[in-house]
C-alpha cells in the first residue's frame, strides 16, 4: 500500500491535516482558512493518510455524538489519490476505532457525489440533509457496526 492510515500527532501534522481539510473542503467555495474547523476539535478522533514522501493525501474525523453514536465529519481525499483506496481504509480505520469506543452506529452526511461511495461502504441514506453554501447538497447516511 503505498500510504498509511495514522493519528497526527505533532503540531506540525495537525497543521498539514487543517490545511488539506480546508484546500479541499472549504478554498473551492471561498471560504476562509479557520472555517474548516470547529470547537469540538480536541473531544475527536483524528486521521490521516500519507504517502511514501509523508504528504498528507486524505483526512478524516470521528466526533461523538452520544454513547452509541459516532459521526463521520471532514473526510476527504487529494483528488491526485482518489480511487486508489485511500477514502475506504480511513473509513475502515474509523469503523474500528468506533468500535472500540463500543459506539454501534455511524452516521455522516455526505456531498452528493459521495453517496456512492459511502453506499459501497455499507451506509444508507436516511435523508436528505442541508445545503452547504447554498450549492452542495448533502445527505444523511448511517450504518450499524
């Protein structure tokens, strides 16, 4: 596999992992840097993806919602790694740790284009959900681990 699944641990990683997380989740739609951030950051579980040259390529969050739910938030990958498996093995890795957390369901609202992507991974669509800037239609998925 030419990546690893890790927690960012240093300053510096979780510098590397907020500023993928905005490059790909908030700069196209102009927003600010500090908008793909919110102030449950330290109550989650981080990931990262990176490659041999140890660039983070993928992103990924687990947040709590309650004892038995857990929520996928901020996952993306580098469009120059997408379908190479990155965005599965963050998933697997977040399934696992919820898991291990005893949390027995996820839930994520996903963009639009993403739905399939969450539906080969075994979540389904609930409903939809909200409108992100006006323009990005998500919907709510869930799975039962």
């Amino acid at each position: 596999m030419p990546f690893k699944i890790i927690q960012p641990k240093t300053e510096d990683e979780f510098k590397a992992y907020f500023k993928l997380r905005w490059k790909l989740l908030r700069a196209p739609w102009n927003q600010p840097e500090g908008s793909e951030s919110d102030e449950i950051e330290e109550q989650c579980f981080h990931l990262i993806a990176v490659d041999e040259c140890g660039d983070i390529i993928g992103v990924a969050r687990l947040q709590f919602n309650s004892k038995s739910e857990a929520q996928i938030r901020y996952m993306a990958v580098a469009r120059s790694h997408e379908r190479q498996g990155v965005g599965r093995e963050l998933i697997n890795a977040l399934e696992k740790h919820a898991a291990t957390t005893e949390h027995s369901m996820i839930v994520l609202d996903a963009r639009e284009p993403a739905v399939g992507f969450y539906q080969k991974s075994g979540y389904q669509v609930l409903e939809k959900s909200y409108l992100l800037f006006d323009e990005i239609q998500h919907f709510r998925m869930s799975k039962m681990l």
